[in-house]
C-alpha cells in the first residue's frame, strides 16, 4: 500500500478511538444535510394518535404540575375593516384551550422555550409567530397564557395562528410528550366566539 494511504487510515483509525468525526473516503458520494425542521417533541418517539377536537390530554406545567387540556373552539377570521391589519397568508385562526389544573394552581408553560403549540397543514408547519399572528385582533384583548388555572375551575385561553386555509393538525409537544387533535375546518365552538367578537369589536373601535 503507498505510503500516503497508510498515512490515511492511521488517521481514521486514531479519529474513530477518540470518537472524532472522520472526513469521508474519496470518491465516495455524500448526501446532502438535512433541512432545518421545527422539533419534534421527544425525537424518535412514536407518533401520537390524532384525538377529536374536544378530546382532554394531560400535561405538565413550567413547574412540573399536571394540567388537564383541551381545544374546544376555533375561529377563522378575515378582517373587512379597512384600517385592520391583514394575515399574511389567508386566515387568522383562534384557537381556544381549556385548562384545568390538576393538583396546584398553575398557568400553560411558555411555547418558546421546551414546549411547542403549533398547526400542521400538510408539509407546513405554523407557530403563534408564523405570519402576522400576533397581530390578530384578539390578542391582547382575550385571556392568554398567564391565566392561572385552579383545580376543579377551568380556564378559557386563546392562541392565535395565521394560516393560508382551514383544518389542520394542532399539536401540543412537551418534555413529557406529544398530544394531537384534528381541527375542524370551520368555525366550531360557539360558546367561546364572543370573546373573540368583542375583542374584534374593541379592535376596530366600535
């Protein structure tokens, strides 16, 4: 074997002891990275099955309690008001969470940090900062997560999404796990819209 190739695998091996990466073989063909994807809740863990929407799944709190949580209404909007701020793909979409707290009062824990909400449609993946959703008329307006929830007395909140159509998957992943729901494509949930329209109201001044 020519020197220059033994020089060559005397350093592979040396890197595979140390548990470094090695550079590939010459000629051998590499495949591409791949894509940025948003994370999944415990990687490699079987997908959860896809519950009603209304159906209760439990979680854990920022602080490790366990909260009761459920989506039991979601609103498509399209503004009409002139001076409204458009979405920027077709809808803005509330969806409505009840949440019981389980043991202590508690709140939802932050979606920013190791938990996520967010609405799959298709390949696409949206969060509460996707588009213009935080700038939907209701927010602000209508109770959010800093809402305690207290054992036995549940909580109504609001998460805001904009999406370019109707339906979806809404997921909730967590240190703990995954839950998902099939959202209705269209509106659902009438008891918890009057919230929404009188945030609208309030939006546009009237």
């Amino acid at each position: 074997m020519p020197r220059h190739r033994l020089a060559v695998a005397a350093a592979a091996a040396l890197a595979v002891a140390a548990g470094l990466p090695t550079a590939p073989a010459a000629g051998v063909a590499q495949s591409p990275p791949a894509a940025n994807t948003v994370a999944g809740p415990a990687e490699g863990a079987a997908a959860s099955k896809i519950l009603k929407f209304g159906q209760a799944a439990k979680i854990m709190s920022e602080s490790g309690n366990p909260l009761r949580i459920s989506p039991i209404g979601v609103y498509y909007h399209r503004p009409t008001w002139e001076h409204a701020t458009m979405p920027r793909n077709k809808y803005f979409v509330a969806i409505a969470l009840r949440v019981t707290a389980l043991s202590k009062p508690d709140t939802m824990p932050p979606v920013a940090g190791s938990s996520q909400l967010r609405i799959k449609q298709g390949g696409k993946v949206f969060t509460y900062s996707s588009g213009k959703a935080m700038e939907a008329p209701w927010v602000g307006r209508t109770p959010g997560t800093e809402v305690t929830a207290q054992p036995g007395s549940p909580e109504v909140i609001y998460y805001s999404f904009d999406l370019p159509k109707t339906g979806g998957i809404l997921e909730w992943s967590g240190p703990a796990g995954a839950h998902r729901w099939q959202i209705p494509a269209s509106n659902s949930g009438k008891a918890t819209h009057e919230a929404l329209l009188d945030a609208i109201a309030d939006y546009e001044g009237r």
